[in-house]
C-alpha cells in the first residue's frame, strides 16, 4: 500500500515531503472530473494530480483551443504560476509588447506610451498570448491527467452508495457523455467558461447567472501586414475600438474589434452570426479616408477568414453559490469578470490553487472544501467585478470629443512632470484587484507514487471508454 508523506512547497513551488501518515486515511485516489480545458481547468488538474487525486479533463473542442487575445498575469496570479512551477514559462513566451498608439484614419500615431503602462503592469507581471498559456498548462498535465477532447457532459447525477451520501465521503457523480459511455466520478468541476455546461446542468439556465456589461469583442489572428513589431496600435470611432498588435515570436497579428451594443441574440457556438455582428457594428467605418481607420475593411475581412475567430459578450457571472453537492464551478464558470477587467486568466488560475488546496486538507467530503474555496475568493472576485464594471464603462468612447479628449491627454501626458503618478493611479487600481487575496500555503496529504494514469488506462471509477469514443490524450 502506498505510504502517504505530507507535502510543504518550496519557492520554486516543487514538494518536499517530510513526515509520514498513515496510509489507511487516503485508501484510494479521489476521482475529479474536470469539464474545460483551457486556463482553470489544467491549472486545476496541476493541483490536484500533485495532491494525488486522479483526474480527468473533458473539452468539448476537438482538440486544445489555442486562439484569444492576449491576457495579464498579475499580482495573486504571478505567486500561482511560481508556486506550479510555470513562471520561466509564461516569461519565455511573454508577448514583450514595447508600445500602444493611438492612430488616425491614415493610421498615423498620434499618440504612443511604453508598453507597461498601456498594461498597468508592474513587477514581475507579465502578458501572454492565451492560447501559449492554455499549451503551457496542457503540456505541463497531459503525462498525469486524462485529457478527453471532442466531447461533453450530457447529465450528472449524484448517487448516494451504501453508506450514505456526502461528507462521511462516500456517494459520487453519475455521468453521461455526448459521445464517451457513462462513467462515476467523486467530483465534478466546470470549468468550462463564460457559457459552463456544467453550470446550465447543475444550476439552471445561463441568463440567470451571466450580466451583459453593454459591449461585445472578437479576436482573431491575421497577417502582419503592418509589419508592427511588438506594438499594438489603436483606433476609436463612437461606440468602437479597433486593435491589430504583434508580439514577440508570433509571425502574425491579432486584430481585435470591441463595440458598444445592448445584448444581441445570436447562439455563442455559430461564427457566422457572429461575423454578421461584427460587420453590422462596423458597417462604413473605415471604408473611405475620413470615415475611421481604413485597415477595418480588412479586418472584418481577416476575421472572416481567420481559424481562431473568438467572439463574445462583455459579462459578468454572478451567482449566490458556486457548488451544488459534489459539483463545483471554477474560473468564468463562477464568476466571468469579462475582458474588461483584464485578471479572468489570473483569477483561473488563483482560483485553481485555492480549490484544489482546500479539497486535499479536507476530508473526503467535499462541502467545506467548496465553502472555504468560496470564502477565500469572494473578496477578490468582487473587487474585480467592481474594476470590470468601471473600465467596461470606459473601453469605447461615445463621442468625437471624447475621442479627441483621449487622444489629448495621451499626447501631453509623456511630457508632464506627473506623469508617473497618473501612471501609478492607474496601476494602483489594477494591482488592487489583482492582490486582493491573500494566498495560503497548503500542507497536504500525497500518496507516495502518486497516480499517474497513462494513455488509454482504465478510469480508477466508472467504466471504460466506449470503443470509438473520443480522442483520449495522455
Ligand atoms: C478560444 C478562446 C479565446 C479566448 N479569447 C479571449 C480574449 O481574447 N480575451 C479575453 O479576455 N478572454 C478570452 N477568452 C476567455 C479567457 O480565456 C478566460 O476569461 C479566462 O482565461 C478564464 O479561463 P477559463 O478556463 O475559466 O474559461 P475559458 O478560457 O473560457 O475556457 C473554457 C473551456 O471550456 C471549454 N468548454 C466549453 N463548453 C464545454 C463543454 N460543454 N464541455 C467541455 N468543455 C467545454 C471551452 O472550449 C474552453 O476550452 C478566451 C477563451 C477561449 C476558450
């Protein structure tokens, strides 16, 4: 039987055991379904596979997403990535952007700041691609974890078994698939976005959860035409942003278009809706000199043709609870603060750290697990919705003069004597969100040998994939 050893981290965030406890208090590994994987879900199987759970993560995509903008990693979220071992990572591919412009309609910069402070960066945060982030995590877990691509949940079911149900640690989540047969997992997370499968099934339909905040976005990569060079640049018209930027290492540009709008119906699955959106939103800008940025043309054109096309609302989630027995929401799931914010990637991956800490010092039973993860974040979640609610605000401006404005103080703003202190004010409220948590160290129980699944084995509970399921990587 395997010895259990308790397990302190070290700053690199790498184990180290001491002591030994009695190998009879964890008989067995606890099984996690994890639905979702992209930024909270493999940050979560990291944990728990070191805390000698067996975990499985079941992505609705074919295969790892590796579109989207690129996301901040600050403050709580820097200490996350240091603890799993994953910051020389995220530095090696930061997207070292040097400058933001703002351009005229020729694409003239009118005014340019350093990189840093466009991204109220300070310290060791740092910027990275989304989609390098999501590979990063993935390439970290796929040897430990059973990573099932192309299918999802289609029902959970909590099953009490002889012994009862609950916090004594018995009973467990029935599962049906799309695709994959039927398997029985102790826990269920969703991690599973913005648009949560597993939230819709255990709590009820989305529009009860998830608060527009009066804008929409789309990234997608096209060529560098513009040939930029770690510089993203800028153009406003009423009600509108436009972005293209290049970063370090990537050949390609991403182009990102952002408008105001009340909540428009369309179904978040079919790009071809949402193409029309975006053309709408943009219909005539740009189509003549004087009429905005004459690269939005072909922008709309580039997010038609574009393979990673991503296309979404400005939403908040906001939910009384985020467990229901033995399912538990993490990262959008939970509580999306939207792209406005900037922290949704550093609160995943915060959020990751502290589930999956308060599961393995808990018993078998996972209610005070689920209540100390969500007393732990709710502070800082709701600072960040607070933040995501200002800067939505302020993303497009409304009028001409108020783009004028803008373009104004950013212009004088390099030659003022306080223009540290304007960029610290800014910086200040940014770092509030992203430190409003205080991490805790976990000591944790791990059975020596800890479970490692390989390609193909057979789950630890449940049956076996179905033949000619989906895709298992290992
Ligand atoms: C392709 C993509 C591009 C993005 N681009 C941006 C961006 O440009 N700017 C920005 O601010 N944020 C973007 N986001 C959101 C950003 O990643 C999140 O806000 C943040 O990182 C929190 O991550 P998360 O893991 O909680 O959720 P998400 O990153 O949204 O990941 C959810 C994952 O669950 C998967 N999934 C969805 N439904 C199911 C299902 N039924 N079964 C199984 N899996 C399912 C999704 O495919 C995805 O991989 C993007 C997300 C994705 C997936």
């Amino acid at each position: 039987m395997a010895q259990c050893m308790q397990e302190h981290h070290d700053p690199e965030g790498n184990p180290a055991m001491s002591g030994t406890v009695s190998p009879s208090s964890r008989p067995s590994p606890r099984t996690v379904l994890i639905s979702g994987a992209s930024i909270a879900g493999p940050a979560l199987a990291h944990w728990l596979h070191r805390y000698g759970f067996a975990v499985t993560v079941v992505e609705r995509a074919p295969e790892l997403r590796t579109g989207g903008y690129k996301v901040d990693i600050r403050g709580a979220a820097v200490e996350v990535a240091e603890r799993m071992g994953i910051l020389a990572d995220i530095q090696r591919a930061s997207t070292d952007m040097r400058t933001g412009a703002y351009v005229n309609d020729d694409g003239k910069r009118i005014a340019t700041l350093p990189a840093a402070i466009f991204g109220a960066r300070v310290g060791r945060d740092d910027e990275i691609m989304r989609g390098d982030l999501a590979r990063i995590l993935y390439e970290r877990t796929r040897a430990d974890v059973e990573y099932v691509f192309g299918d999802s949940i289609t029902s959970l079911t909590e099953r009490a078994d002889e012994h009862g149900h609950g916090s004594d640690g018995t009973g467990g989540v029935e599962v049906t698939f799309e695709r994959g047969a039927p398997r029985r997992f102790d826990l269920v997370v969703g991690a599973d976005g913005v648009h949560s499968n597993v939230r819709r099934l255990a709590f009820g339909p989305e529009e009860q959860f998830v608060r527009h905040l009066g804008a929409y976005i789309s990234a997608f990569s096209l060529p560098n035409e513009l040939g930029l060079d770690r510089e993203e640049l800028y153009h406003a018209v009423p009600g509108r942003l436009s972005c293209v930027y290049s970063s370090a290492g990537d050949p390609e540009a991403k182009g990102l278009l952002t408008f105001r709008s009340p909540r428009l119906a369309y179904d978040h699955r079919q790009p071809d809706r949402q193409l029309a959106l975006l053309d709408a939103a943009f219909k005539g800008v740009g189509v003549r000199p004087s009429e905005g940025w004459t690269q939005i043309p072909r922008l709309l054109e580039a997010a038609r043709a574009a393979d990673d096309f991503y296309f979404d609302g400005l939403q908040l989630v906001e939910m009384d609870r985020w467990s229901r027995g033995r399912v538990v929401l993490l990262g959008d799931a939970a509580h999306c603060p939207s792209p406005a914010s900037g922290q949704g990637t550093g609160m995943a991956l915060v959020g990751a750290y502290v589930l999956a800490g308060e599961l393995a010092v808990a018993g078998r039973g996972p209610e005070e697990a689920f209540d100390r993860y969500e007393k732990e974040m709710r502070g800082y979640v709701a600072v960040n919705h607070a933040l995501a609610e200002k800067f939505a605000k302020d993303m497009t401006a409304d009028t001409r003069r108020q783009i004028r404005f803008r373009h104004l103080m950013m212009r004088i703003l390099p030659y003022m004597p306080w223009k540290n202190l304007v960029a610290k004010k800014i910086a200040e409220e940014v770092q509030r969100g992203a430190n409003a948590i205080t991490l805790k160290d976990h000591p944790v129980l791990v059975a020596a040998g800890r479970h490692a699944p390989t390609a193909g084995h057979a789950p630890a509970t449940g049956h076996a994939p179905a033949a000619g399921s989906p895709t298992y990587a290992a």
